[in-house]
C-alpha cells in the first residue's frame, strides 16, 4: 500500500464520521508531526509521513487489538472513499486546518464535553482547542527535550 493510500486509510478511521472538519483536524496534525522540527516525531519520523503514522503507540487505527480487544475499525479495514484521498491529497499539499493551526501535534477523543488540559499525560502538550469530537493539543516547552 502506497503512504497516501495509507494516509487516507489513517484519515477515514480516525475522523471519517467527523466531517470534513474533523478529517482536515487529524490530517493537520499528522502533517505537523511530519513538519515539526524538535521533539520526539522530528527525532524519530525525519519528516517522513509513513513513519509518522507507522510510529508504534500513536494511532489507535493503527492497531488490531486494544486492551486485549480486537480493534475491527482498523488502517486495514477502512477501506479510503473519495473524500479521504481529497484530504489527504489537500493535507499533502500543504493544507492546514485554521481551526487546529501549524503546531497542534496531538489529538484525541476524549468521548465527553469537556477536554483534559494536558495529553499526552506526560504533560508535552496542552489543549489548544476541539474540532468535532477531537480535542487538539499544542506542545508545550518540554516536548523539545522528548
């Protein structure tokens, strides 16, 4: 599978019942762990998008089995519509969703209203804002050093 089908597969399974908003949300951000130039995803990744999205522990979809449970919506059953290979092909092109901007490195849903004010729990990002079911994280000062 080639890294945009990849891409729009990753996009599909993490935000497909999102919107076009939520979509462009999580294609930003996996974009901006591609562009960030610090951190563990620059040290790690080298600005390579399937190295990203291939890191282990980042994507749920990513992943088979969740807490010993079979994860069936998965990177190999979401099977990419129209609309996904757009956004991706828009993400790729150096799109950026306003509503998340060019630092958010994470996202996640927290499946309530309101949002933690820091993800990932080591305290490298804070809560920036939410797009759709997804709250956005900027990183904080300590993520340089991950």
């Amino acid at each position: 599978m080639d890294t945009r089908e990849l891409f729009a597969r990753l996009i599909k399974c993490e935000a497909g019942g999102e919107g076009e908003a939520g979509m462009k949300a999580v294609a930003t951000v996996t974009m901006n762990r591609v562009h960030v130039a610090r951190g563990e995803y620059q040290r790690i990744n080298q600005g390579d998008l399937r190295r990203v999205i291939e890191q282990s522990c980042q994507y749920s979809c990513f992943k088979t089995v969740i807490d010993g449970q079979p994860n069936t919506q998965n990177i190999w059953t979401a099977t990419p519509e129209p609309i996904h290979y757009e956004i991706a092909d828009w993400a790729l092109s150096g799109g950026v969703h306003s509503g998340t901007g060019a630092e958010a490195l994470w996202y996640m849903n927290p499946f309530i209203p309101t949002c933690p004010n820091l993800f990932p729990y080591n305290g490298t990002g804070y809560w920036f804002t939410r797009v759709a079911q997804h709250c956005i994280y900027n990183p904080t000062n300590s993520y340089a050093g991950t």
